[in-house]
C-alpha cells in the first residue's frame, strides 16, 4: 500500500447528481419507527395516514374499478437501496440511457429512481431509501392538465401514456407532485450526441421488442409493465383460467433482490399486495394531496433504542 | 360632464381637421428620420438571433434549454405570461375606457392596441415553441380525425389557454384593424403616388365613410367592444388557471385570476406609458398625446401598483394561514429568503414601492422620469412571472426532485429576438399607420376648448 | 344604378346636420352622406338602421348552445375518457371554455356579416364623390335620375342655405 501517493492535479470534476438535496426536511416522506414502538402499536410513525384517511372528502366519487386495479406495494424496511430495480426497470422498458453531461442538467430517464436521504447528525447520518416510481394515482393531477389527452386513466387504473399522442407541453411533469415523468430532452435514438446502445445496430439489439421506443419530444413514465399484464392476461384467458396473484411481476418486482415491491389486483382481496394494503404500517407518498395513488409504503422499521 | 377648467382641452391648439390629418399622417408620408433606421437595425439584429435560436430549438430539440426534469418550464412560458400581459393594456385601454366615456382615450386607444396585437403575437411564439413535438401542434385542435375520432382534454388549461389566445389575437387584430378603416382610407384619398393609393386603397377595403358605413362600423365596434370587455378579464384569468388549477405550491391558489388580470393592465399600462412618450418625443405630437394624457397614466399606475401590492402581501398571508407547511416554504424560504429572493425583491421594488412616486406631481410631469418608472415596472413584472413560474417548480413536495434553473443562451436568443420583433412591428406601425385614431380624435377636437361652450 | 349626381360640400358638421335633417323633413331622399367621422345626427336622419346587434345576440345564443352539446357529445358519448377521476360531465370546467368559444364565433360570425353588409373586404373599390370626404370635408349626394328637377333645386337651396361651399353637378 506504500505506492499509493495522492497529489493536488488541479483537474476539476463536476459531479453528476441526480439528486442534490439530501434531508426530508421534516415533511413525512420516510415514515419510520422503532421496533420497541411498533410491538406496542403498530400505527406507530404512521399516525398521519389515519388522520389524512379521515378527512379526505371529494365533490367526486370515489373512482370504482371493475376488473382489475393494479397496485404496488413497497416495503421500506426491505429496500436496501441496491437501484437493481431501476436497472431492470430500464432495460424491460427501453428506458434511453443520456449521459452524465445530461444528468449534471438535472435531467434523469429513469422510471423508477431510488430517493436517499439522511437524518440526525451528518457525521453519523442515518440514511433512507426510497423507491419512487409512477403511483398510478386513481386522481391523477397530470391527466387533468393534459391538453391533448395523451395521458388517461385506464379501467384498470392505470395512467396510462399514448406516446404518438403527446406534443410535450410538459405541463402533467410539472403538476405531478412525485416529479416521475420524463421527458426526452433531445433524440436519444440515433443521435451522434449521445453515443450510447441507442446509437449503434449492436446496441439496439438489447432493446425490448415489446416495448415502442420513444421519440423526440414526447413525455414517458412508469407503465406498470403494461406489457407483461397484457400478456399474462391473454396467457390466462387461452388457458380460460383466472390470473393468479404473482403470475404478473414487474420488472422492479422481479429484479428486487429484498422482495420489497410486491405487484397485485387490489381488486383481489386475497392478494399480497390487498394485504399489505391493509397492513397498519401501509401510507401513500403525499397522501394529503388526495391524489389516491395505487403504490402503497409500508414504514421503516428500525431495531435501535430511541 | 367634462370639465374644462379643471382637466384642459384633450387636443391642444385649436386644429382644424386638415390640420389634424396632416399632423398625424405626417410620419406615414414623410421619410423617417436616421434615428428610425438605427432602431429597424438593432430590432432586425435581435429578431435573427431569436429566429436563429428558434432554429436550435425546433432542429434540435428542448434541451438546448436550462429547463430539466423539476423545473419544466422556463424562461419561455415567463415570456409568454409577460408578453400576454404587455398585450393587455390595448384592449383594457380602448374597451375599458370606452365603456368609462373617457373621451381622452381617442390619443392613445391607436398606438395601445397596436402594442396589444405584437405582444400577443409575440407572446404566441412561446407556447408554440416549448412543445416538444411543434409539428404536431395541431393536435390541439378539436378537429374529426381518424384516430377514433379522439377529441381533446377539455378540462386542461392549456386547452383554454389555447382558444382564449387565438381569440384574444383575432379580436384585438380586428378591433384594431376596424379603427384604421376610416385612416387607411384618409390617407388613400390624400395620397399622390399610384403605389400608395393602390396599397392604401386595398387595405381600406373600400371605405368612404357613408353614413351606411358609419352606421355599421359603430354597431360592430360596440359588439366587439362589449365582447372584447369579457374577453380581457378571462384572457388572463385562464392564463391564470395554467398555475391556479395545479397542484403546485404557489400556484394552487384562488387569487390567481383576479391577481393576473390587474398585473397584465398593470404592465400593458407601463407599456402604454413608454410607447407615448416615444411617440410624443420623436414625432413631436406632443399636442395629441398631452400632458394630462400622461398624467392620467400615471394615477392609474398608481392605483394599480397599490392593488398589486396588495395581491403580494395576501398571498404571503394565505400562505402562512393555510397551514400548509409547503406553502410555507414556497413563500417564506424560497422566495422571500433563498434562492430566489433577488427576484422576490426585485418584484416587490419594482411594481409595489417604485411606482408610489407617482403621488409627487413633479414625477409625474417629467418625461425621462416616467419613461424610467414605466421600464422599472415591466422589469418587475418580468421577475414577478419569474417568482411564479421557476420558483414554485424548483422546489415542491419531493426535496429528492429539488432542482435549480438557469436559462441557456438559447432561451435568452428567443426572448430578446421576440423583442426584437415586438420593436420592428411598432417601428413598421410608426412608419405605415396612423399612431393615432384620426377620425376619432376629429370628433373630439372641440372638447374642453372655448368653442365647445 | 344612377349615373349622374347633385353633391353638395360643406365645411363643418353643424351646417351638415341641418341641411340632411331639413332635406328629410321634406321626404326628400339623399341618396347617401359621407363624412369623415361618424356623425350621429346624420346617422338618425339617414333612417337607416342596422341589425347587426341583434344578429350577434343570435349567433351568441347559438353558439354557445352547440359549444355546450359538442363539449357534452364528445366527452360522454362519442368517447368517454376517464382523466384524474373525474366525472365524464365535468360541466365547471366545460363553462369556462364555452364562454371563450362562444367570444370566437360571435367574432368571426360578426365580422362576416359586417363585411358582407357594410361590403367591405380586401381590395374592394368604392365610388368616391369627393376625395376631401375622408379628410375635412362633409359631402351630400343626391341622385339626379331619381329627383324631379323641381325638387332638385330645392335641395340645392336647403344645401345652399346651411352654408355648402360647394355644390356641384357630376355625370359619371
């Protein structure tokens, strides 16, 4: 280890974050609690959810869904923070890859991204993680805002994005209050700027075929792997069977090496994910906004003394 | 009901009707001065850098822009708002004041409305240009197609904000096109070369004032007038709804309407203001655009810097009371103290305290001091479009989402270039239109002057 | 089409006024008055009137019942989406969009009916009597085809009187 010298090289470097801010700053994004606290009541650390429930009141009804509503269930406590989700994530839905020189402009792809943040002293800091996708909320803001209708809501409670329709005003990525859609800044497919797999034959060949390639201009987002629901579902009906729980999983579900998403009907009440609803550790990312998202949260957990 | 001894005659020096044709289409059939061309220059200069970063934009794409992922709206819809806003004082100045029996609109109502139609114009470029896909920008439009036929989202502001627009632009073009009627057709009859009569004889669109004319043109500028009324107070208010129907902090709010109509007349006004004392300056119409013309500006700009002042401290106070802890922090550690409080500040100096000196009667009866005052308040509009729009967006509910904004040159080359085209469009409107209403202002020649009594 | 007129110029809207108000009283017919800005009196004495205001009541009314229908036919019946959960006949925010159509046809269907009854559009020559018209002069025409001679110099007398600086005959 001798040989290893470190000098000044006057080279600066600047960093490709794709986020910048670091504390919660105090806003309940992260629910936690300790394990001691959560054997006496498991609410605990998850008060606001309650509260938040007994006040949502709409001039609308409530959107019923007949068939199928798909959901998302994640547990915090399992998430490790690995980001193998937002890799399998990108390669399941063709997601471009755009370089740093984007990202230091604060420009992100992916559809599912791992939110960190720290508390308590920042010597010591206690770290969280987060995945944060789409959460297909049932009152979703963009869809409202959309001029064109290119973004909807589908009767299995999908939003849903027709790309081929989408003139990217950018209004629904600035009224979603979670900051999930993306938007494609340039052409990142045959692009001499942006020479990564999108760029050459061989690249192109790790693209899914399932999965329509975006262009210039348009606005994308987590589709809940559309993809693999139809085809689960048509896979069920020729065998005129009914879908079982877990036949369907996610890219992120499946490439989770925690197990912390669980994808489900919660139309099904026998479904892990309708469990894990109901769990009393269960919220949604800034309910309060009564967006009615289909991800759910299950708190942190931790096993220290308060 | 108007009273002579205390406001003055409107049109000073007892002209006669000759005499007030000559004076106003002197510019339109004189060669402009050198100062004229220096301008056109610089305008043409600033409007091939806007079209060549209108180039960049469109051939590659939105990322040449500082916009990102947090903040997806930048400089361009800060234009838009701004530019919608100068557009408003024509039509609120013409409509409002008519309907007021403010005969001393007759000098302004011309060149205000003129203003009204390049800002808007210019002010439609934005929209336009921050769509990702501009080629498809006809899907905006509710037209049978074979796609279903998929119709639009009626509920989206942009939709609103679209047609509001495109009405907007028809009816203040028409308005103002209507008034030169009569003018195209003075300055037809008095032309002497065959080019211009041609010209001027087409524009006129054959008009020779009969009384069947008269009687038409009055019954159709009274239906646009009293549309064109509605029209300004929801132009703006649906302007608003693009923020005010959101879920954004800062931008979720019930005052929005109300606060952006009365910030548009507000800088539409400071526009007025510069353009009348340019004209007055250069074209020596000081007689037609008098002092008391200016004066009356300046108490309106009064009154509304106090309005706007108020809509400032409501907000700030809505966001304490509502609770909302990001609310909260939009206002009191985004704006007020952070990373936007230049631009805060600059809003609040700029619309609410500076235009107070206009309580001084020695302020308001200096040139180069209101012309100062007046480019102050469209700077401070400017920021106040900038408050809203970037910092709500930079930092809302997710901190992970946290992101800042700078503009790139690209976005700085479509402002100053829709500039540079507003200031060729009021160059051209100096050269090749009566600056002011002739017709109108010989029927108010005699107002406030011996005569009349 | 007459081809042969009597026009009458004067100096200032006063004397104008008197002689069209005077000429009517005596049912005489003028056959049109132009002036170079709107004058009211003349407008009243003229006799004409104009519906366009009335028409533009109409085309509002209308308007906005078919902006309403359309708003309603396309978002509950032809193809229903659902957008944020909310009801397929989201009627507040259709009101908004209505009153901004309802402003655009009332416009255009205006300006159509003015241009075709004013008959004013791009290009379109008018006769014109007096080129001062437009300027500082108030003219008065009166077809000879359709005046008897005696009644003619009648006119010219009323024109005379109301202190006309010009009166001339013109054959065209």
């Amino acid at each position: 280890m001798k040989s290893i010298r470190i000098e000044k090289t006057g080279v600066r470097h600047e960093l490709a974050l794709t986020q910048e801010h670091h504390t919660m700053e105090g806003r309940e994004i992260v629910r936690e609690t300790t394990l001691e606290k959560y054997r006496e009541d498991p609410h605990s650390g998850n008060e606001a959810h309650e509260h938040v429930e007994e006040h949502h009141t709409s001039l609308y009804e409530k959107p019923e869904f007949d068939g199928h509503h798909w959901g998302l269930a994640i547990d915090l406590n399992r998430c490790i923070g690995c980001s193998a989700c937002a890799i399998a994530c990108q390669s399941e839905n063709n997601v471009a890859v755009i370089g740093k020189d984007e990202v230091r402009r604060r420009r992100i792809m992916h559809w599912i991204r791992i939110d960190r943040y720290y508390s308590e002293s920042p010597e010591d800091p206690r770290v969280y993680h987060q995945p944060v996708m789409c959460q297909h909320c049932d009152n979703a803001p963009c869809e409202n805002v959309c001029p064109v209708s290119a973004t909807n809501h589908s009767n299995e409670g999908i939003n849903q994005m027709s790309y081929n329709r989408c003139i990217g005003t950018k209004y629904c990525i600035n009224n979603c209050p979670y900051r999930v859609r993306r938007f494609n800044w340039f052409a990142y497919v045959n692009n001499r700027e942006f020479d990564f797999h999108q760029n050459s034959k061989l690249g192109k060949m790790v693209l899914n075929p399932d999965v329509v390639v975006r262009e210039r201009g348009v606005v994308e987002k987590c589709s809940f792997c559309v993809q693999r629901i139809q085809e689960k579902k048509l896979q069920a009906k020729v065998e005129e069977r009914t879908l079982q729980d877990g036949e369907i999983k996610t890219a992120c579900e499946q490439a989770c090496p925690a197990d912390a998403l669980v994808f489900g009907d919660l139309n099904d009440p026998g479904s892990r994910v309708s469990e894990m609803f109901k769990d009393e550790r269960n919220y949604h990312l800034i309910e309060e906004l009564h967006t009615l998202p289909s991800v759910g949260y299950l708190t942190k957990v931790r096993n220290i003394k308060a | 009901m108007y009273n002579r001894e205390v406001r003055g005659p409107l049109i000073i020096g007892d002209k006669s009707f000759k005499q007030i044709s000559t004076d106003i289409l002197a510019p339109t059939e004189t060669k402009p001065g050198k100062w004229w061309f220096a301008m056109m220059t610089l305008a043409t200069l600033a409007s091939i850098w806007g079209v060549y970063s209108i180039y960049i934009t469109v051939s590659k794409g939105i990322g040449t822009w500082g916009v990102n992922n947090t903040v997806g709206w930048g400089w361009a819809i800060i234009n838009f708002v701004w530019w919608i806003g100068i557009g408003h004082a024509g039509t609120a100045f013409s409509i409002f004041l008519l309907i007021l029996r403010q005969k001393w609109r007759t000098s302004i109502n011309r060149a205000a409305e003129a203003m009204t139609v390049f800002a808007v114009g210019c002010a439609a470029i934005f929209p336009a240009l921050h769509m990702g896909r501009i080629w498809l920008a006809f899907f905006i439009f509710p037209y049978p197609n074979t796609r279903g036929p998929l119709w639009v989202n009626f509920n989206s502001p942009l939709f609103w904000d679209f047609i509001a627009i495109t009405a907007y632009l028809l009816i203040s073009f028409s308005f103002w096109y209507l008034g030169m009627l009569p003018d195209f057709a003075t300055i037809r009859d008095r032309a002497t070369s065959k080019v211009r009569k041609a010209l001027y004889g087409f524009f006129s669109m054959g008009w020779v004032g009969s009384s069947r004319q008269w009687l038409r043109f009055e019954s159709l500028a009274f239906i646009l007038g009293g549309i064109a009324a509605v029209l300004v107070v929801s132009v703006h208010s649906i302007v608003s709804t693009d923020f005010a129907v959101s879920v954004e902090p800062g931008w979720h709010t019930t005052l929005f309407p109300p606060y952006f109509v009365v910030g548009a007349i507000f800088s539409g006004f400071a526009m007025v203001m510069t353009l009348m004392i340019i004209i007055r300056k250069l074209y020596k119409l000081g007689d037609y655009v008098t002092d008391g013309h200016l004066d009356a500006i300046a108490r309106i700009l009064t009154f509304i810097s106090l309005i706007m002042g108020t809509a400032y401290l409501t907000e700030i106070f809505m966001a304490w009371y509502s609770g909302s802890e990001y609310e909260m922090f939009t206002f009191f550690k985004n704006r007020i103290t952070g990373e936007y409080a230049l631009q805060f500040w600059g809003m609040i100096i700029c619309n609410a305290l500076i235009p107070q000196l206009f309580w001084f009667k020695k302020v308001r009866s200096s040139l180069l001091i209101m012309l100062i005052i007046s480019l102050f308040i469209n700077l401070g509009m400017w920021f106040e479009r900038f408050n809203i729009v970037i910092t709500s967006l930079s930092k809302d509910y997710l901190p992970s989402a946290w992101a800042s904004y700078t503009p790139t040159w690209v976005e700085v080359g479509t402002y100053v270039g829709t500039i540079g085209i507003f200031l060729a469009g009021v160059l051209m409107f100096f050269r090749y239109i009566p600056m002011i209403a002739v017709s109108e202002v010989k029927t108010v020649k005699d107002i406030g002057t011996r005569k009349y009594d | 089409m007459s081809s042969s007129h009597l026009i009458g110029v004067f100096e200032d809207e006063s004397g104008l006024v008197k002689a069209v108000e005077e000429i009517r009283e005596k049912d005489l017919k003028i056959e049109e008055v132009f002036t170079p800005y709107p004058v009211h009196e003349v407008i009243h004495a003229m006799g004409t009137k104009s519906k366009l205001q009335v028409f533009a009541y109409f085309y509002g009314l209308f308007g906005a019942l078919a902006v309403l229908a359309f708003l309603y036919w396309t978002s509950v019946i032809d193809w229903p989406i659902n957008y944020g959960g909310k009801p397929f006949n989201s009627f507040p925010s259709f009101i908004i969009i209505t009153i901004i159509l309802t402003i655009f046809i009332v416009t255009v269907s205006s300006l159509a009916t003015f241009s075709g009854r004013a008959k004013l559009w791009p290009g379109k020559q008018h006769k014109i009597y007096d080129l001062r018209a437009t300027d500082d002069k108030f003219v008065i025409v009166v077809s000879k085809d359709k005046t008897d001679p005696e009644k003619l110099s009648t006119i010219q007398g009323i024109m005379k009187a109301h202190g006309a600086v010009e009166i001339r005959e013109e054959e065209a």
